[in-house]
C-alpha cells in the first residue's frame, strides 16, 4: 500500500508530514514520492489565507478523478471539518491526532469514514522520529499553537492554545537527530518566543538555544516565528555569544499603524517595535531582521498605508513576507470587521510595498559584494546551481558537486541581486 503525502503551508507542516511519515512507516506503509503510483494521497492542509485553501480544494478535485483515496491533515483538517467529506475525503486527522494516522488509513481501506480531534500531542515519541527530509536539516516544533488571536488569523483556531514540550526532550531529540548527521535545526512554533511559559519550569527560548549549542555536531540553530512582545533580549544576547546560532530574527510587524495594530489586536506600537529592533541591534549589530506585513486590511487609509511604508523604510528589513488581508471564517476581524479596501488598491498598494522592497534588499546586499561568508550547502537549484545560507539567513548560489551538500565553505561573493547572492568557493571548512 503506497501513500503520497503532499504539504502545504509553513515549516510546522513540513514537520509534521515528518511526523506522520514516521507514523506510517511504523505500521508497514511505503512512503512514495510518485502521486501516481500512490494508492492513498494524504494532504497536509493549510488555510491561512483564502488562496491556500482553493489549492488544496483543487488537489482533492484531481485526486478524486484519479480514484485515489484522499486523507486530509494540517490545519485544513480544523477548519474545514464538516465540509471535507462532502468533498469526497476519506479520513481526517486534526492538527493535534497525528499519532492516529494509520488508524484512519485503515480505516479508509475497509470504506469507513473516519475524523480524529484527539489532543495527543504527549503521545509523539520524538525520540523516535529520526527521519528527516533534508540529510542534514531539521525541523523541530518545540511550542504548539498560539494564545494570541491576532484579529485576522485563523491559526489559534485550528492549532490550538500554546503548549511547550520538555526542553530535556527537545534536546535529546537534538542529539539524536545531530548523530545521524543532522548539523542544522530550525526550532518553530507560532509564538516561539512564549516557549516555557506553560511549563513553569524555568525554560525558555534563550537556555534552549544556549544547551543547544553545546551539542557538538550541530553548527547552526535559527527559530521562527517570534512575536514582538514576547521576544527577550537573553535571546540576542544568547545570538551574540554564539558563533552556532543564526543571526536572523523574524518578526512580523504586520503594520506600520497604531490604529491598524490595535484592530490586529497585535500588543505593541509602532515606537515599541522599533524600540525593540534598536535594541536588538545594539545587542547583534549585524542581525538580519526580516517581517511579515499585511497589505489592505480593514478600514486601512492612505494615511495608515503610507505609515507602513515610512516603517518599511525606516527599519530596512532583510527579507519581507507581502500579503493581501483575507478574511478568515471564525476569526474576530470576520465576524466584525468589514472587509472594505478595494481590490484594486489592496494590489495597488502591494505593488508598491513589494517594489520598495526589492530595492531595499538590492542596497542591502551591496556590502556582501567581495565578502567571504561560511556557508552550509543545502541543494541542487536550476542550472546546476547549488544553494545555500550564511548565518544572516542570506540565500547564496554557487559552483559545486552533489557530494558537498551538508557541507560547509566558504564562499566568496562575486555577484548581487535583490534576492539570492552569487559566488566562488574559496575553500571546504
Ligand atoms: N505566527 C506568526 C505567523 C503566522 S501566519 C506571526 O505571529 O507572525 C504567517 C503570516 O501570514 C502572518 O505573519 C501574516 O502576515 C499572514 N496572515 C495570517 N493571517 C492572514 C490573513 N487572514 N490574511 C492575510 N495574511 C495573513
Ligand atoms: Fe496568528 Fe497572531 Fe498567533 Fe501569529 S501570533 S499565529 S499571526 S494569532
Ligand atoms: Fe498554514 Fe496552519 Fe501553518 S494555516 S501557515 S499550515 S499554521
């Protein structure tokens, strides 16, 4: 019996169909990367904005003509429960039960239309689950959820209230995972930064990246996404002392106004945000800060957009995620708030932010011209172009050979853009 997992969505879904894999795996199923040959298509879901809804709507569609049996997970499986099987899909499995996957699998087998909810998320034995996509990266959800119900976000609702795992067993997975050759983590959660809080143990974000960099095999450690008022200082101090931990901090903004912001229901304003970038720069001088920001939300004016822009300005982000409000079913800015900027605004004002945008990132970017940078090389891209990062998070191209993936050298940078940096290898590190 052969299963096709396709994910969408964010890096907690690429953990997560990791995880599922492993699932699967244990109870005799075959992975397969062919959806042809699949006799069962598992989509893992996502739903943050309407787009990426009629995406996997559309894949259950195809699939359906193609007679396979279709199961859906990831935070679809939440928001979308009484409408999947109308659809035609087989089984679903919540955001919370994937250690029940291949029940629902078998399930489907004998006909049967299956959906689990069950929260055990204390079941997953991570210990377990060494089994990455990437040979020597890997992701690491290390807080589940979100308490902070931002008026436009439907994530709260389909992941759930924050919920830390034990730090003693992240970092035991980390060690597993560092002796198979991973070199490279990503922890994740929504709100990172609030990791330990529940726990009321003393943990938190910053001891975590402190104990992990004492693991001897593992070379480079980022976090995402962190939340402006959650986001302590120990954290740049930790990024600071460390030569392991990526100097990259991704912290939306979401808007340039406070009056935006506070329908956003986002806790902090304008003047706290940059507060907190100039502290965090004192702190890590070259820190790479990137954002999320969206575009025409409710009752947003020229006068509310041109604050963005001036923030856009202002703080020259390194890398900015662009997105048009979308009304999410459920969420308070659904229910109360007035979906009113017009389309043709809404694209033009995008425009505008994205084109500024690029011509920050080209500026930039001139300072790494002729600069030596360590680099881990990640993967093969188009024209036999291979791809890695530097500790800033820049993406950067160069000449190499299947066998260097995982590898660090360094690379010296020859050619800019407004996106990836071009370069020589100068040596193997
Ligand atoms: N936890 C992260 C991001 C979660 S979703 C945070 O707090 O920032 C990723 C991004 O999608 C958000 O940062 C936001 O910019 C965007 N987003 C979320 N809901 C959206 C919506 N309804 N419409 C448009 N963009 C949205
Ligand atoms: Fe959504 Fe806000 Fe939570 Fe981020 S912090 S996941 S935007 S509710
Ligand atoms: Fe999408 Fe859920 Fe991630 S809505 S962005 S898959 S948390």
């Amino acid at each position: 019996m052969k299963i096709y997992i396709k994910t969408y969505g964010c890096q907690m879904n690429e953990n997560d169909s990791e995880v599922a894999k492993y699932y699967l795996e244990i109870e005799g199923y075959e992975i397969t990367d062919d959806e042809e040959s699949a006799d069962i298509v598992i989509l893992n879901t996502c739903v943050v904005r309407k787009k990426a809804e009629e995406k996997f709507y559309s894949a259950i569609g195809e699939f359906k003509k193609k007679n396979k049996k279709i199961g859906i997970m990831g935070c679809g499986a939440d928001k979308e429960k009484e409408n999947l099987f109308k659809r035609g899909v087989d089984f679903i499995v919540g955001t919370r039960a994937i250690p029940r996957i291949s029940e629902a699998v078998e399930y489907s087998l004998k006909n049967k239309k299956v959906a689990f909810f069950d929260d055990l998320l204390d079941e997953i034995d991570y210990k377990k689950i060494i089994k990455r996509n990437s040979k020597h990266h890997a992701w690491i959800t290390i807080i589940y959820g979100c308490n902070r119900f931002c008026t436009y976000c439907i994530v709260p609702y389909t992941r759930g209230r924050e919920k830390s795992r034990k730090m003693e067993d992240i970092l035991s997975e980390a060690s597993n995972l560092a002796k198979t050759g991973i070199k490279e983590i990503t922890y994740l959660g929504q709100n990172v930064d609030a990791y330990g809080k529940d726990l009321n143990d003393g943990s938190s974000l910053a001891k975590l990246l402190h104990k992990t960099a004492e693991i001897p095999q593992i070379e480079r450690i980022w976090f995402l996404t962190s939340y402006p008022t959650d986001f302590s200082l120990d954290i740049a101090k930790e990024i600071s002392k460390s030569n392991k931990i990526g100097k990259n901090i991704h912290l939306p903004v979401q808007h340039g106004s406070n009056k935006i912001l506070k329908k956003m229901n986002r806790r902090y304003t304008i003047e706290e945000y940059k507060e907190l970038i100039k502290n965090i720069r004192e702190i890590v001088p070259d820190a790479s800060i990137t954002s999320d920001i969206i575009v025409g939300f409710p009752d947003e004016s020229e006068e509310d957009f041109l604050n963005t822009v001036k923030l856009v300005k202002e703080i020259k982000f390194e890398r900015l995620n662009l997105a048009i409000y979308s009304p999410r079913e459920g969420t308070i800015a659904w229910k109360f708030f007035q979906d009113n900027v017009p389309r043709i605004i809404k694209t033009r004002r995008m425009a505008y932010l994205l084109n500024l945008q690029k011509e920050i990132n080209r500026a930039l970017n001139e300072k790494y011209l002729e600069r030596e940078v360590e680099v881990i090389v990640e993967s093969e891209g188009k024209n036999g172009i291979f791809y890695g990062r530097d500790i800033r998070n820049k993406i950067i191209g160069f000449n190499a050979s299947a066998e260097m993936i995982g590898k660090k050298v360094l690379v010296k940078i020859k050619k800019i853009t407004a996106g990836p940096l071009y370069g020589d290898i100068v040596k193997l590190l």
